[in-house]
C-alpha cells in the first residue's frame, strides 16, 4: 500500500468525502428516474425539471484550457436509444476528476471544523469509465502529493507556477480550472469531465437517506471534526457521518491512512442504505436527492443540464460494485518532507492504463492489499 504518512499539526483535518463512488451512483440513480418521471410528466413535472436544472452550478474548463491539453479519446458514436426528450446517452471511455470542496464559507462553516478562508480539494479521485461503460477505475490521488502546479488561467490574469506543491493547493489558488489543468499535467490524461461536492451537500445528501449505519472498532475522540464515537455500532446523520469521514487525528497514527479506511467504510454504509431506500420507486425521495444533489455539485458545462446528468447516468446504469475498481495512486515519502508524498514509479503505470484503457497492472493491485 502507500507509505504511511502524517499530515503536520499546522492543518486541519480535511477530505470531504467525494470518494464518491458510490455516491455518483445514487446520482445516477435519482437523476435516471426523475428524467422518467419528467418524461410522462405534466406542467408540475416541467417546473420541477426547470428548477433542478437551474440548481447546476458549472465551470467552462473547455474554454478556458483550450487546446493545450492532452489528447481527448477517441468518442464513440452516441446511441441513438434515448426518446426525442432525451438528450443521446453518453458513451466512449472517459475520465471524470472529482474534488471534495472544504470551504468554510457560508454554511460549510458550520460543518468544516474552522473558519480557514478560501476553499481546498482534500479529497480528489480520477475515475475513469471504460469504453464499453461495463467497469469504472477509481483513483485517489493524496492531498499532500508533492507535483508541479503549472501556470493556471484566471479571470484576471493567470497563476504562478510552482514545483514541489501540495497538491490540494491547486484548487486554493487556481480553482476547478486549476485543479484540471494540474491532473492533466501530471498524468498526461485529458479529463473529460469535472464533477465537484461540498461539505454542506454531502451532510445532506446522508440526510437525504435516512442516514447511514456503521461500526467502529475502537473510540473515536477527534475534537478537530468534532467527532466523539465509542467503539460499536452507530447510525450517523448527515453531519456526523461528514465528521466520521473527515476524522484523521482520533484515529490510527493521525495520517491520511487511518482516514480513507474511515472514508472506505462509509461508503459502503452508503451501497447499502441506497439499495434500501428503493429510490427508484419513491417519486417523493427521488425529487429530494435530485434537489439535493443538484444543489450541491458543480460540473463542467458538458455536464451541467439535468438532461445531460440523466444521459451520463444513463450509460453507467451497467457499473456495479463488482466491476469497479478503487486504488490509491502510488506514492512514497517525499525526500524533501517526511510528512509529504511523491508518486512512485508505478503510478505512470496506472495513467497509462487509463490513458490506454486498459486493465490496471496486477502488480499495483497486489501492492494496494
């Protein structure tokens, strides 16, 4: 697995929990009905399409990357299977890069355990989508990677450069364009969507589920996230299950480690309480997740329609959890910071794979265990 690595006293617990995988999923669930639903529906149903499509908040990463970027794969023929109200269902490999925003602003400040200013991306994975849209790899990268953060387009101008950059800066100074711009750069894979989360929308997104259930094996005391758990089973609504997924100091050692089991745990928690909600058959529950998540994501502007969500989701109807695929990118200790991580040599061959869509290497799966 990756070093083991402590995150110095200086920052704040962070990571909001977008290791979403399974959280794209109920998405994808809720947005796949509601566009049935919309489909049949009358003038009520066209005011409630009008209003979640209006919830999406988006950013043109296309138009402000431009064309200096790494080459887009090659795009499948988009199926012609959606009715005339459907927008064609999305198909070809893709990859996604999906960030945890941490602002403390507004009412994240209530939830994020401080008052820092400004926003970071302490959770961000690259999930890529193979062509046939049958199986998924997700790919964390750690927040304190050290990578080269290149120059980044503003609206006034334009960021600095910068080597030996934690990586969850480039979202601090440059925001989703950043961010994109500096994955690109250090995988040499095109992202051919962004999709991002706050702390508020996931507490309700939790919410939205009747909460989730989960077992702990030793006393969690993190005054940090403020998270006070015994050891046993708990049922967690929204804003504890965000403290249980942001905890890193009552935990193991206080790394990042102990916090991804954490995160890994919860998201089980999540399959599960999804599978028994009965979304697809709930209109009521299915509108709430539908407002709730599109309150609280934002995307790129190829994504940034409720039609286009309902098209994305539909073509990953196929993906389950046992042909999805989760690994953290390989890193080591960095020379330069004990409490710092670099990509190991194996992680150019994991963005080769993507960028090839192929199969992950056995060896860095066998490292992963």
């Amino acid at each position: 697995m990756t070093e083991d690595h402590k995150v110095p006293p200086g920052d704040e617990a962070g990571g909001t929990p977008i290791r979403r995988r399974r959280r794209t999923r109920a998405l994808i669930a809720a947005g796949v009905a509601l566009g049935c639903t919309i489909a049949l529906g009358g003038t009520a149903a066209g005011i409630a399409y009008w209003h979640l499509d209006n919830n999406i908040k988006s950013v043109d990463i296309n138009g402000a990357l431009g064309t200096d970027r790494p080459s887009k794969a090659a795009a499948a023929t988009p199926s012609t299977s959606a009715s005339a109200s459907q927008s064609p269902v999305a198909t070809g490999a893709m990859n996604i890069l999906v960030l945890g925003s941490d602002s403390r602003s507004g009412s994240n400040a209530k939830l994020g355990g401080g008052h820092t200013s400004g926003a970071r991306s302490d959770t961000a994975m690259v999930v890529h989508i193979n062509e046939a849209h049958t199986k998924a790899t997700v790919v964390s990268i750690p927040r304190d990677t050290l990578v080269y953060r290149p120059s980044c387009p503003t609206s006034s101008g334009s960021t600095s450069a910068a080597y030996n950059a934690m990586f969850n800066t480039a979202f601090s100074v440059g925001g989703a364009v950043c961010a994109v711009k500096t994955v690109e750069t250090l995988t040499g894979v095109r992202m051919d969507h962004y999709i991002e989360i706050d702390f508020t929308g996931f507490a309700k997104l939790i919410d939205s589920l009747g909460g989730v259930t989960v077992t702990t094996t030793k006393d969690i005391n993190d005054d940090k996230s403020h998270l006070h758990l015994k050891a046993g089973t708990h049922h967690l609504d929204g804003k504890t299950a965000l403290a249980f997924a942001r905890t890193r100091h009552g935990v193991g050692d206080g790394s990042d480690l102990g916090r991804i089991e954490l995160q890994q745990q919860l998201l089980h928690a999540m399959l599960k309480q999804v599978s028994a909600a009965d979304l697809l058959t709930n209109p009521a529950k299915i509108y709430g997740m539908a407002e709730t998540i599109t309150s609280a994501i934002t995307t790129d502007t190829e994504l940034d329609s409720l039609s286009e969500l309902v098209s994305f989701g539909s073509s990953l109807r196929e993906i389950g959890s046992d042909n999805l695929t989760a690994i953290t990118i390989p890193v080591v200790t960095a020379p330069s910071d004990p409490n710092r991580v670099v990509e190991a040599s194996s992680a150019s061959k994991v963005w080769e794979a993507l960028k090839n869509d192929t199969a992950l290497p056995k060896s860095v799966l066998d490292a992963q265990k």
